[in-house]
C-alpha cells in the first residue's frame, strides 16, 4: 500500500491550496480528484474579490496574501463596483475592487501550482471513504495517509465517513452563460425570481455568468424556470451552457476535525451566508488545513491546531453573517417588504451586509 505524509480529496481552490501548502512544508502529498476535467463544470459565480477587499471582512495575517494569489492569467475582467437590485428595479451602486475570472482556468492554475510545489496529483479518482489512516479509491485501492483533508465539496464523501455533520442549509443553484451588456461592476438582483436568495449577472470578456440561488423552489418550478425568467425581466440573452449545484449556507461548525481528517472547502460549510460567496474561505481555510496536516503527519503539532488557526481568522465574521442571513430570510420572502427594507437601509447599509465591513481593532489593542 502506498503512503503519503498528506492525502487531499478534492482538486478545487481549497484542495489545491491545502495540497500546495503541504508540500511547501515537506509533505510527500498525494492531491485527488474524482472528475475527468479539474474545473469543470463550472460551478461558480466566478468572482473574486482583491486581497485588500478581503481584509475588510477578515483580520487576515499578512503571511496569508501569497496563498491568496488570483493566477494573473485566468481574470477575465477586472471589477470596480457592486450593484444591489431590488424587487422594483430600485439600483444601489458601491465600490467593490475585484476580477471575474474562468474557473476552469483558475481550478487548474491552482492545482499546476500543487504540483509544482511538489504535490502528486490524481484524475480522475473516485475516493469512497476514509477509515483510520487508509483512504479508499473507487476500484478498490487504498493509499494510507498521515493525515487527510476532505474538501470534497458540500456532499462530501470525506466527511461523512468521519462523523463531521455541520449544520447547514443547502441552497439549490444554477448558473450559465448569457449575452448582455459588458461593464466594470457586477450586479445582485433581490425577490422576484429568487426568492428567498439572489439572482446575478457577472460580467466576464465577452459574455456575462448568469444564475440564481433559492433555498427552496416554488411549487411546480424548476431551477431553469427561474432562470429563464430572471434572464428574460432582466433584459438579458437566453442562458447556455447551464449546470446546477448546491451551497451549504449555515453557522460556521465548532471543529473541522476528526481523528487524522480536516475538512476545507464547501465540505467545511464556511460559506459566507450574506453573500454566497466560498472561494476566498475556500482557499484560506485550504491553505491553513494543509499547513496543520503537514505538521501534524510529522508529530509536530495536533491536528487540532488547524481549528485554532481558522477560528481566529474566519469564525466571528462568519458567524455574524449567518445571523444576518437568518433574519433577512424572512424578509426576504415578500418583495414589498424587501423592497421597503433596501430603501430603508440604502447604499451604506447594502455594502455593510453585502461585505460585513466593521472597523478592526489595531492589532494588539485591548
């Protein structure tokens, strides 16, 4: 049976980052993934905030910017503003410094980036659970692991063989690719279509990612009706090119560790709830659980020591998001209401909820 310091399921952002960091920190690391093209399909709004916006919503280390790198060669455009849309086409506008880039570029970037840091990777390979120290392959293989990190996505096989079961709501979504007008900002549509939840219209070089996500379906809808109508009140071309999906939305869980296993990714259900966004946690949350699985395969720490390090970072903003999202859901299910509650709260109050900007303490102060 082979072995490997470090075993990581999952090819996507938070798979990449923890396979990369693993290896950077002298892991023999072993990076698996169960589809045929790493990157597809897309399953994405395909956007990606600036470091710098990303230090408005987190107290992030400055050791942590490398590992948050957007590969310069997958942006497809770079953003400069977000735009809130309410049920009635009231528009609220604020500055947001970002890029849009291509998933499928971006995802193999980041696992080019593994394995140049030495990382072995596998595709496809199907992994059908994880017992102790072994890790099973689909066909029957095994490969033994010093320590293992599930970021196998929001069903994660890795997860469930392992007990970890966080609490979370699942919201259903699809997204596509629509013709429309092209500009520097990207654009959130509230109520109507996507109730409760959100539509968008991502603008990428030369065409838009469009999609939606609801908690739950109206009776005798579908994901692509939906679709199809936001599109269509939005003045937008026919969506293409669709897949759908699932993101865990919920409180950030008390622990991503169990025995040998650390979870990342949307197997981790550290999604921003506000704003769905989980690349940016995905690749920090990948990155620190990579770090701690290096150093725990070679005895030097518990791999507990990766609760501590995420906690410290993402727990407090993300938990503050998910009590925010519970309440607006509420308000969210009439348009009126919503309506009257973005009117009422405005641009200020919109890019507060949207980012969760609060004004840090200096570091070290009382």
């Amino acid at each position: 049976m082979e072995r490997f310091d470090v075993v990581v399921v999952g090819a996507g952002p938070a798979g990449s980052l923890a396979a990369r960091a693993a290896a950077e920190d002298g892991a023999r690391t072993l990076l698996l993934d169960h589809r045929r093209e790493i990157g597809q399909p897309v399953q994405c709004g395909e956007f990606l905030p600036t470091w710098e916006e990303l230090g408005t919503l987190f107290d992030l280390p400055p050791g942590l910017a490398g590992a948050y790198a957007i590969p310069p060669a997958t942006v497809l455009r770079a953003i400069r503003t977000m735009t809130c849309v309410s049920p009635y086409g009231h528009r609220f506008t604020f500055p947001l410094s970002g890029a849009v880039v291509s998933r499928r570029a971006f995802d193999k970037a980041l696992a080019a980036r593994a394995e140049g840091a030495g990382a072995e990777l596998r595709f496809p390979v199907g992994v059908t659970g994880v017992e102790g120290s072994e890790v099973r392959l689909a066909g029957g293989a095994r490969v033994e692991a010093g320590a293992i990190v599930g970021a196998d996505g929001p069903t994660s096989t890795v997860a469930r063989a392992v007990g970890l079961a966080p609490r979370r709501t699942m919201f259903r979504m699809i997204t596509g690719s629509a013709d429309g007008p092209l500009s520097d900002g990207i654009e959130l549509f509230f109520g109507r279509d996507a109730r409760p939840g959100y539509a968008w219209a991502f603008p990428r070089a030369d065409d838009l990612n469009v999609g939606l996500g609801v908690t739950r379906l109206p009776r005798g809808a579908t994901l692509s009706g939906l679709l199809d109508a936001f599109t269509e009140r939005a003045a937008l071309g026919r969506a293409r090119e669709r897949t759908t999906w699932w993101v865990p939305i919920g409180p950030p869980p008390e622990t991503l560790v169990a025995g040998r296993v650390a979870l990342a990714g949307d197997a981790a259900n550290l999604v921003m709830a506000t704003n769905g966004g989980g690349i940016p946690t995905a690749m920090l949350r990948g990155w620190l659980a990579g770090g701690a699985a290096a150093r725990s395969a070679r005895g030097e720490a518990p791999l507990a020591a990766y609760d501590a390090a995420w906690r410290s970072i993402l727990y407090a903003p993300l938990a503050r998001a998910a009590r925010i999202e519970r309440w607006g859901e509420g308000v969210a299910l009439a348009d009126p209401l919503l309506a009257l509650a973005m009117r009422y709260i405005g641009t200020s109050g919109l890019d507060a909820l949207m980012r969760l900007r609060w004004p840090h303490r200096a570091r070290g102060a009382a």
